[in-house]
C-alpha cells in the first residue's frame, strides 16, 4: 500500500504518521521524499489499516493507493523516481548516460583483457565486463580463471580507469568480489538462488540481475526485491534474451521488458544483446532497438580475437565493431535524450 501525502506539511506531523503506522498498525515505512508530494510505501499486513480513521487523522493524506503487485521495494508506485545506481563516478538510470559495459564473456589472460580493456576504453565503455568464474553447461567446458581472473580484472581498472563487473555464483565468495569488483553480476542461471540474493541484500555494492532463461518480469522482479528487502537498493535489471520456441537465435530478446519494466519498477534497465543473439552480426541491430526502446544502457561481449576466445567467442564483437556500434547507438541515444 501507498500513501501519498501533501509536501507542505511539518516534519514533526510526518515523523507522528510513521510512528503510528509502526506502532499502531506495525507498518514498515518506506519514505520517498517527491517534489511535490511525499510517498510512504507501506510494508506488512496492510488489512489491519482502516483508511478512513487514517485520513481522519492525518488530513494532509491525498492517497491511499493499494499495491496489488507483489514486490514492494523495486515498485515504482512506492518509489515514483527513477533509481540512479553510482558506479564510481559514474551513474546509471534516469536520464544520466548510458552505460556502455563491455569485456569479454571471460578473462582468458593478462594480455587479452587489458587489450580488450584498453580498446573499449578509448572508444566509449564506461565499465568494463569479464568471467573469472564462469556458469558453463558442461563441467568439461573452461570454467573460468576464478580468483586469478578477478585479480587481472583489477589490474585492468588500474590500467583504464574502467569500473569492473563479474559474475558471482556462490555465496562463499561475496567477500572476495566486495573486494574486487565495483558492480556484481547475478548470471540469468543464478537468477532465482534466493540464498544468494539474500546474502547480496545485506552488502553494499550495486548488483546487476540478469532475468532467468525462462522466467517472467514479475519472477524477475520479484528476485530483485529479495535484494532490497535486505537492505541494498543499488540494483540494475538486465534483459539478456529468454528461451522461446525459435531455435534461430540463442535467446529472444523481449524488447518489451525494457518500457514494461521500466513501467513497473524505478530500477535501470539494461540490455545484453550478445546472450539475446548468440551471434555477432545481431548484436549490433539488437543493441540499437534497446536503446530506441528506452535501455539505461548496453552489456556486449568484446573480444581482441574472437575465434580464438574460450567462451562465447560467436557472440564476441571484435573491438572496431565495437567502435562502430558506438556509432551508430549516438543517434539512436539523442533521440532518447541520452548521450553517450
Ligand atoms: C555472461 O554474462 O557471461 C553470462 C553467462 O550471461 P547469462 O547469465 O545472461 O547467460
Ligand atoms: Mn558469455
């Protein structure tokens, strides 16, 4: 439940609303200060809530507006502006640049990701991408560098400035990736491990949650809200392709999750066209209807050698490619009031 109030109203009589619902009625409160209006979004058995002895008692009340969806944190009618998640100095959501993350799907060797890290640096990532522990299908498929590959990782955001962002899968390694990484990725095949996600509800790094490979928005949704409901706000949706019956493609990117979930939710959403597509050539078409569609920002796979990368080489963009398609999203960006 919501409840929206006048802006010109004391701090003491705001602070006397939140006691009541917590004491009286057992309420948590979620406050949004808005520019004209105060929004309280209301966590708990709201079927003890009697709206009229409230708006009663508390006559500056404009609204009382039930929430029937059940994520609370990630709705946007609890938290009507857009999130903005700081990566270093960098900001994603609203109408702040987009974020261009880019890297290989793994970290292969030192020469490899400074090479990739160097050339999407200087052609207009803002935050550089790479596997050290890497979900395969098979055990027999290369597993990723695991720590050797975070260190390298570090090693390349010292040499570029270039934020970083890995994949985690166990919840033994939280501690590590807090110390390596500035954004943690939740891979589509972890997307539902709600151990997991509890336990990256309780840090304080932004997480990017990529949608499961066959799950809902409101699944999607309702695994970022195991996040927020732990504490830690700071998460970006990713929209990576979800199975369907065209075999075509690797995934099928649904381009309506991008203004459907960005209806729904106040959390950036980016797109990952290289999963979505499963082949290099789509990337760049897919990459433009994302941000035609409102993306906060693009995650490609980008490769110094693509035929020879270890993991998703099909996907991979080489680094001229990757120049070009940052080239061809400018236009599509400005028309979305967004630069790049
Ligand atoms: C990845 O980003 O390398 C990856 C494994 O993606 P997904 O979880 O979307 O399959
Ligand atoms: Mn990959």
């Amino acid at each position: 439940m919501v409840v929206v109030t006048r802006k010109d109203v004391t701090e003491e009589v705001i602070q006397e609303l939140i006691r009541i619902l917590n004491e009286e009625y057992n309420l948590k409160v979620q406050v949004n200060d808005g520019e004209n209006q105060n929004v309280f979004g209301l966590i708990g058995d709201v079927t003890v809530l009697d709206q009229d002895i409230l708006t009663s008692r508390f006559p500056f009340i404009e609204n009382i507006i039930k929430v029937s969806e059940p994520y609370k944190k990630a709705n946007r009618r609890f938290h009507p502006e857009d999130t903005i998640v700081k990566v270093g100095n960098f900001e994603i959501g609203a109408k702040n640049k987009l974020a261009i993350i880019a890297g290989p799907c793994s970290v292969e060797s030192e020469d490899q990701i400074k090479e990739v890290a160097k050339g999407v640096s200087g052609l207009g990532a803002t935050m550089l991408r790479g596997g050290a522990y890497k979900p395969r299908t098979s055990p027999y498929a290369f597993q990723g560098m695991q720590f050797e590959g975070l260190k390298l990782l570090k090693k390349a955001k010292e040499a570029t400035g270039l934020p970083i962002i890995s994949e985690i899968m166990s919840q033994d390694h939280i501690d590590m990736f807090v110390e390596y990484v500035d954004v943690l990725q939740v891979g589509a095949r972890n997307m539902q491990n709600f151990e997991l996600l509890k336990a990256l509800g309780k840090i304080n790094k932004p997480i990017l949650l990529k949608r499961g490979l066959a799950n809902t928005m409101e699944e999607l949704l309702m695994s970022a809200e195991y996040i927020m409901s732990g504490g830690n706000q700071q998460v970006i949706l990713c929209e990576r392709g979800i199975r369907t019956f065209e075999p075509y493609t690797r995934n099928t990117l649904d381009i309506s999750a991008i203004p459907v979930l960005k209806s729904k939710t106040h959390l950036p959403v980016v797109v990952d066209p290289s999963h979505s597509a499963g082949m290099s050539w789509l990337v760049q078409p897919l990459a433009k209807a994302a941000v035609a569609a409102g993306a906060d920002g693009i995650m490609v796979e980008v490769h110094n050698n693509p035929s020879k990368a270890l993991c998703d080489g099909n996907q991979s963009i080489t680094i001229p490619q990757f120049g070009q398609l940052i080239e061809q999203l400018k236009p599509i960006a400005a028309v979305e009031g967004r630069e790049i």
